[in-house]
C-alpha cells in the first residue's frame, strides 16, 4: 500500500533541510494549544484526539519516515527521522498512544513477517487504524525474559495460548498484542520462544487495569485463558522468539524515540520560562545552587544529543547496535530522572499565589517527577542495562 501523500509534503530530493523545514512549519501550526503543556490552555487529552492528531503527523509526512513505501512508510533515511524528530522534541507535544506499534510492533514484523502480514498491519499501524500493546513481561519475569512461562502449544493449524501477563502498557485499548510465549519448558530458558500478532478480540483474553501512582490505569494485566489463534498469528520461525525479543529491546533502546534530547530541552526551557513569570521563583534562577544544577542538566543533553546523533550515524553504516542499545536507554532515563528531580525542587515552590504558568508547570513537572521513576524500570531496569554493558560491551567477568 503506497500513501496518498499530503501535497504539502516536500519532495524528499529537496534534501534534508528542506523536509525539516516543513516538519518545523508544520508542527508550529498545527499543534493546538490544548495539547501544549507549556499552554494555559492545556488539557489532558483524550485519546481519540491524540489518535487524530498522530494519524494528521503521518499524512504530513512526519510518521513512518524510514518504512518502505510498500507498506505505508515514506522510504527515507534514518537521518531523515532525526531530522523530523529533532522538531518534534521541540514542542511539547504529547506522547504517542500508538508507540508500541510504530516502534516495536511495527520494526518486529519488517524483519521477521510475511509479507502478508506486512501488508495487513503495517499500513492500519501507521495512519492510527490500530492500536498494538506489548505482552512480554510476566509476574516472575520482567526484565528477565527467559524466565517467562506464558504456554503456546501447537495443535494442527492453531495454537493454544496460557498464561499471565503484566505493566502491559495500553492493553485496554489494543486491537492486537505482540505476545511472547513459550513452546518450551522454562527449563529450556532462551530457546522454545516464539512471538505471535494475537488480537485482543479473541475469546479467553482478560484485561484487568493497573492503577498507577499518578492515579491513571495505563498499565494492565492480562490473562491468556484457552486462547486459540491460527499459525498465520505467529511471527518469525518457531525457536525464533529469543532473536526477535532481542532484536525488539534493542531497537527500544537504542532508535525509539530519538527527540528524547531535544524534548528534555523544551522541558527545561518550559522550566525555567515558569519560574521567570513569577517573581516568587525567579530569583532561584540567581542561587548559585540550582545554577549548578540547571548547568550539569543541559551538559546531560548535550551528551544524550550526540549519542543520538552517533547512533544514527552507526546504524546508517550498516552497524549492528547490539547491546549499545543499553548505553542509550540507560542514559536517557537517568538523564531525565536527573532533571525531573531539579524540576520537583523548583516547582516546589509554587504557591496558589504563583503566576498562572507557574501553576501549570507545577502540575506538568510533578507528574513528570513520578513517571520519570517508572523510565529506570520499562524496557528493562537500570541494574539490567548496566549488567548488559559490564557483560556484553566491557566483557567483565561476572564474578567480579
């Protein structure tokens, strides 16, 4: 499927700037004020707005940048969605509902899907007709994925499905799970792994919502009871699961996301423009304390921007990421932690005598202080990327 593109879309010949260009101008003036957190207009919203507004970003040509023109991608380069996503992480824009499908789902079933199954997602993941979660981890294997018991059993054409899943971000909303699950026993640890497109409409799947800190049921448990899916569900080759769950987490740690930096910047640009509206707080701005901290948070940036950059740069030369991709994931989520504990301090302050926008940064930045606890846990805890690194990039023995 080739997309009806926007005419307002550039050429990609035009070259990169020209696109980035359009991604800027087109952004800026189409990103309503009820969706900017920086806004006194904001409001959280809802997510059939936020699926409107992803599917209008795909028609102008800013989603789907470096999937193939066949299946509904506009065939450009990695550099050219940095480009786009250096502009997205300008604004402060809302995160996308449809995340697990265009950056996991999606690159999971480019490398190891039919091409009927890549005709019948992909196009339906990039213009927001579906919604994807992810079912990997379990109650005794999070970030640990060999330890995962969830059961599919082969029974002619079909497979019989048992198990539990959970933190399964989305479900509630899902059309279709990227599920892992075992053919093996738990014995058999790496091998007897295999991933399935099962659609959350099929009888025996329960949703149960998880009630987070900040009050929200995004996370969710789900049960596979008896659910029975034909053999076209399966992606990639039985014993396929291990390689094509490691070639996920790495593609989410390391290219997920890449406005991360340049977003971390807008936040703390948002930051420090709340603080100066109110005279309360603007003379923090002047305390040689939180100067220092302000300073080593846009040091950070400065750093996370050019791992960024770098990667982009590998994988255009054909490099294999490989556990780098833990490098990335650890740093971000560190990185931001860092800063959403810096902003907490400050938006401490705030009194409802506070200007208005300081008001609103304080309920911005208190929801981004207890989320950013939850960036060191998903796609796999700090302790575990830093064991990867020790392991797999530093080759440390690990009886140290």
């Amino acid at each position: 499927m080739q997309i009806d593109k926007s005419p307002a879309v550039p050429d990609p010949a035009a070259g990169r700037a020209v696109y980035r260009q359009h991604a800027r101008e087109w952004l800026r003036a189409n990103l309503p004020d009820h969706m900017r957190t920086d806004s006194l207009e904001y409001r959280v919203p809802t997510v059939e707005e936020c699926r409107a507004w992803e599917a209008q970003m795909y028609h102008a040509g800013l989603a789907g940048m470096t999937w193939p023109l066949a299946y509904g991608g506009y065939g450009l380069t990695m550099r050219d969605h940095l480009a786009v996503n250096k502009e997205i992480g300008a604004l402060p824009m809302p995160e996308s509902v449809s995340s697990i499908g265009k950056e996991l789902a999606g690159p999971i079933i480019m490398a190891v899907g039919t091409e009927e199954q890549k005709h019948a997602f992909l196009p339906a993941i990039l213009s927001m007709r579906e919604y994807w979660c992810q079912g990997f981890s379990e109650p005794d294997a999070g970030s640990d994925l060999a330890r995962l018991r969830t059961k599919a059993v082969q029974e002619g054409g079909t497979w019989r499905i048992n198990g539990q899943k959970i933190w399964t971000s989305g479900a509630a909303k899902a059309h279709y799970c990227l599920l892992l699950a075992r053919t093996g026993t738990v014995a058999d640890k790496h091998r007897g792994l295999l991933m399935f497109a099962v659609p959350m409409s099929t009888p025996g799947i329960r949703v149960v919502p998880i009630k987070s800190i900040d009050g929200k049921e995004s996370f969710a448990e789900v049960f596979f009871d008896d659910v029975v899916v034909p053999d076209n569900a399966r992606l990639g080759a039985p014993d396929e699961g291990w390689s094509a769950a490691i070639r996920v987490l790495s593609i989410e740690r390391a290219t997920n996301r890449m406005y991360r930096p340049w977003r971390f910047e807008c936040e703390l640009r948002q930051l420090v423009t709340a603080c100066k509206s109110d005279s309360g707080l603007a003379h923090l701005l002047n305390d040689g304390y939180y100067q220092r901290r302000i300073g080593d948070v846009v040091c950070e940036i400065d750093a996370l921007k050019g791992l960024v950059e770098r990667t982009v740069e590998q994988v255009m030369a054909g490099e294999d990421l490989g556990a780098r991709g833990s490098l990335t994931k650890l740093y971000w989520s560190e990185c931001h932690q860092q800063f959403a504990r810096l902003a907490l301090s400050l938006v401490a302050h705030v009194s409802p005598a506070s200007s208005p926008l300081a008001q609103r940064a304080r309920k911005t930045f208190t929801h981004a202080y207890f989320f950013s606890h939850a960036e060191t846990i998903y796609a796999g805890t700090s302790e575990v990327q830093m064991d990867v690194i020790a392991q797999r990039i530093l080759k440390l023995p690990k009886d140290l």
